[in-house]
C-alpha cells in the first residue's frame, strides 16, 4: 500500500491554491436560503478540550460528573462517537462546517478560511442560524488567529479567551477560566433578545493537559484526594508495540508523556488533576443549565455535551492525542433533545456518529435544511419518530490526519467496530486492529498472512472512502487541498478530467 500512497499523503500549503481552484469554485455560488421544517429549538453546546470518550462518570466509577449523567438520563448517550480528524482547532472548524478538513482546508492556526472567508462562513451553521432569526453567541476557546479581523462580524454575541487556567476577571479578581466560560454563558442567556431562538457554544479551555491538582478549585480537588486511579495495564510494555517511529522521543506525544507523568508529575497526580477539573467542568455546566430554567427556556433547548478530541492519559505512554488510536479519537458524545420519544430518553446509543454530523444535527433541530457542502448527517435520524432520512446508519468512517507538524506524523485510517486500518504514509508503514480481541491495540496484524485478505479489503476500502470524503477535489493531485506548508507542486499528478475547467491549468499550477 505504501507504493499506492506514495502521493497521497495529507498536508497542504500555506494560502493554499488560487482562489480559482476547484473549491473556491464549488463555494462562491450565492448560497441557497435555508429551508426551515418545523418550530425551531434554543441549542446549546458544552464544548470541553482534550476530554475522551471515557471521562465521564457514566463509564468510570472514580470520576464524579453528577451533571452529564443527568442530561444523559433525559437524552441520549452515544457509546461510539469520535472526531474525524484529533487536534483542536481543526475539529471545531468540523464543528462549525460539518465538514472533514479536506473540506474545510483550514488545516493551519493562521488559516481559518472556514471563517475568515465570507463566502465558507455562509455555509457553516452559525451563519445559516442567523439568517433564520436566530441570536447566536460563543463563549471561550476559538484558537484560530484572527488573520483579517473576521471574528468580530461572525456571532451576535462573541466572548473569546483560552490560555492559563486562572485569569483576571473585569474586576481584576483571579477566576478560574472555568468559571469564567459559565459567567460569559450566563451573560449571553441574560442580555439576548427575548423571544428571539438562540444558539450557544460553550467552549471550554480546560481539561486541556492540565497535570497541576492547584489549577482546581479546592471543593473539586477533594473528591479526589485520597483516591488510587488505577492504570489500564503496563505503560513500557504498551509503548513497545507502537510503530518504531512513534517509539521516539522527539514526538510531541511522547515530548508530552516524558513532561507530565514522569519529569514534572505521576500518573496518579496527573489523573487527579484531570479529574477534579472535568468536575469543575460539570459543575459549571449545570449552573448554566439552571439558568436555562430560570428562563423557561430549558425544555425547548437542545443541549449538546462533546468535546474537540480524545487524550491518551498516558496509555501507550503517549499524551494527548492525534493518531488513530481510540482514546485520541472517541470523545463523549451526550445530546438531550426535547422532541425525543421518551421510550429514547436515558438510553444508550451505539451506533457510529462523528463531529461532522454536529452541524446537521444543530440546523435540524431548527427545522433547516444543511447545505450540500455539508458532509455528516443529522443525528436525530437515530432517535426521532420521523427521521430526516431512513438510510441505513453508517457502519465505519474516514479518519484523517494532515502533514502539519513535523513531530506529528500524518496518518488516515478505516475505522469500524471491529476492525481498523492505519497508514502512515510517511513512513511507508501500516497496521491492522482486531479492536474486538485487542482493544488497546496492541498486537499489529498487517503482516500477518492469515489476514492478508481482510488487510487488502480495508485498503481499498479506505482508498475509496478517501475520495468520497475528498469529492469533487482528488486526493493527491496538485489541486488536492491538504499539501503541506511549501509543498513543491511541479510533479504533482494532474486533476481528474472531469475538474479541469475548475481547477486545472497551467496559471494554477504555476502560481502555487
């Protein structure tokens, strides 16, 4: 396979292609007016960083989230839900999108085009929200820089911090940035404009490689004071099953690990710190849930629970997240829906969802209608009595990492429930999971000729998946919109015929 990848490895380039290339094209058409289907819902969504699937307490007897096991009760938790692509500032441009980052191209901190580019905000949920009389505000965490001062026209209501985990407020008070993203939500919620919809994200700085038990606020700090978090299994152990190029400590998951869990911490203090403070998080959670029933709002709310990624916690003495692996990629996934059938409410839910359905899922519980540069699918197909569509629910998904750091090997993936596929282009290296006899995969099947015939399936299939995800752009060509930054184009493959008067030509190539 690393023959048939030779040229097809993610990344893309600074300023990318002209603006006359093939996506630029498919994106300056006059958007079509949202179509609306029904009475509209008020949306919020609670957007924690670095917070996996497993964090919660749910799943985990130690951790204590009392808040989201409510919502949970009243909604719907979803067991298999995961991110397209694990870094944080890709994936919310996933959120706002619902697009891969083959689709959004905003693959760089300096290149937001997602929203810095008018005519790609128009197509996002926030805009189209407020074409239809929504009030729409964000709260928090953006993280992409503000290249062209785009970030004061694109919400009614905007309130943008991150960094340090304690912060000045107004009144020059240390307060905890936590807290902080509540009272902003709070203020949003009390100075809208009555009778108007509105829609919310609550981005949350923390949990974010917190490893410091001060950063939490003392009444969270003791549920966890004298409590042994046990560890999964043997770290060393683990570590030596990863691919030699991830055996090395020069990677940024591995520069990570050394820092947190062994230089400057334990796995023990580090664990307690990330606990107390998802506590924290849900704490400041339900006050902003109480002011929704302050207002009589609360049951015409749909509020979403999620997060940008997933975080290896030290398992495969790794930090944080990027590669395929399950605790980077599955992250929680919680959504309490008042047109839920109650038969549905404080159920489980199994099937795959991803963050590029967040967007179609937010527009339809608005009565809307996505547009076709959307690429997930609304998730109340799952749980409403008359879905949107009555297709069968997918059964496996695309995952991709782009060439953008050089301490961060770029990677794609065919992931399903029991089986995933992992390339690593770069290194001409692949694996295959059986996540069902190993889920902490462990044991690479790639090489073993008892599953060549599986291996060779979920390569075609990824390969095939790739170009749906990519269409009508074609990955590897020089009009793909995932080369790295500087990437020399002169011997890239062509663009399919079929792009040509779009995309391809001589000035194109030229001035990339």
């Amino acid at each position: 396979l690393a023959s048939v990848f030779s040229f097809i490895f993610l990344g893309q380039i600074d300023n990318l292609l002209p603006t006359n290339t093939v996506i630029d094209v498919l994106l300056s058409a006059t958007p079509t007016p949202p179509q609306v289907h029904g009475p509209p819902l008020n949306v919020v969504i609670f957007y924690p960083d670095d917070w996996r699937h497993d964090d919660l307490g749910d799943t985990n007897t130690i951790l204590k989230t009392p808040f989201f096991s409510r919502l949970a009760k009243e909604g719907i938790r979803f067991t298999y839900n995961a991110v397209t692509t694990s870094i944080c500032w890709i994936s919310r441009a996933t959120l706002f999108s619902g697009q891969w980052v083959s689709g959004h191209a905003s693959t760089y901190l300096s290149r937001p085009i997602f929203a810095s580019d008018p005519m790609r905000w128009k197509k996002t949920w926030p805009y189209l929200l407020q074409e239809a009389g929504y009030w729409v505000g964000h709260v928090g965490k953006w993280q992409y820089h503000d290249t062209n001062g785009y970030k004061k026209n694109i919400f009614n209501f905007s309130s943008f911090f991150e960094g340090y985990m304690w912060q000045p407020s107004d009144d020059g008070v240390q307060t905890h940035i936590a807290d902080r993203a509540g009272s902003e939500a709070i203020r949003f919620l009390r100075e809208r404009p009555k009778g108007l919809p509105f829609a919310l994200t609550v981005a949350f700085y923390p949990p974010k490689g917190n490893m410091d038990e001060r950063n939490c606020p003392e009444n969270f700090s003791r549920f966890y004071e004298n409590i042994s978090i046990p560890e999964p299994y043997n770290r060393n152990a683990a570590y030596r099953h990863l691919p030699p190029f991830l055996q090395n400590n020069k990677t940024e998951a591995r520069q990570r690990y050394l820092f947190r869990f062994e230089e400057h911490g334990s796995f023990q203090s580090c664990m307690r710190a990330q606990y107390c403070i998802i506590s924290h998080i849900d704490s400041v959670c339900e006050k902003v849930g109480e002011e929704l029933k302050k207002q009589g709002v609360y049951n015409n709310t749909l509020i979403i629970v999620t997060a940008d990624n997933g975080e290896f916690h030290a398992w495969h003495a790794l930090a944080d997240k990027w590669y395929p692996y399950q605790e980077s990629i599955r992250v929680p996934l919680i959504i309490k829906d008042p047109r839920m059938p109650t038969k549905r409410r404080g159920t489980l839910e199994d099937s795959f969802t991803l963050n590029v359905d967040l967007a179609q899922t937010i527009l339809g519980s608005a009565g809307l209608d996505g547009p076709r540069e959307m690429q997930g699918r609304d998730i109340g197909d799952l749980y409403l009595e008359q879905p949107k569509s009555k297709e069968p629910w997918r059964s496996e998904y695309y995952y991709e990492f782009p060439d953008i750091n050089a301490k961060i090997p770029p990677s794609i993936a065919l992931v399903r429930k029991k089986w995933k596929y992992v390339d690593w282009p770069k290194h001409e290296h692949e694996q295959l999971f059986d996540l069902e006899d190993d889920p902490f995969e462990f044991h690479n099947l790639a090489g073993n000729s008892s599953y060549s015939k599986v291996k060779e399936q979920m390569q075609r299939r990824l390969i095939g998946l790739q170009h749906d995800v990519f269409a009508p752009m074609v990955p590897g060509t020089w009009c793909d919109p995932l080369w790295p930054r500087g990437e020399n184009l002169e011997n890239k493959p062509e663009c399919s015929p079929e792009m040509s008067h779009l995309c391809c030509n001589v000035s194109n190539k030229d001035s990339s």
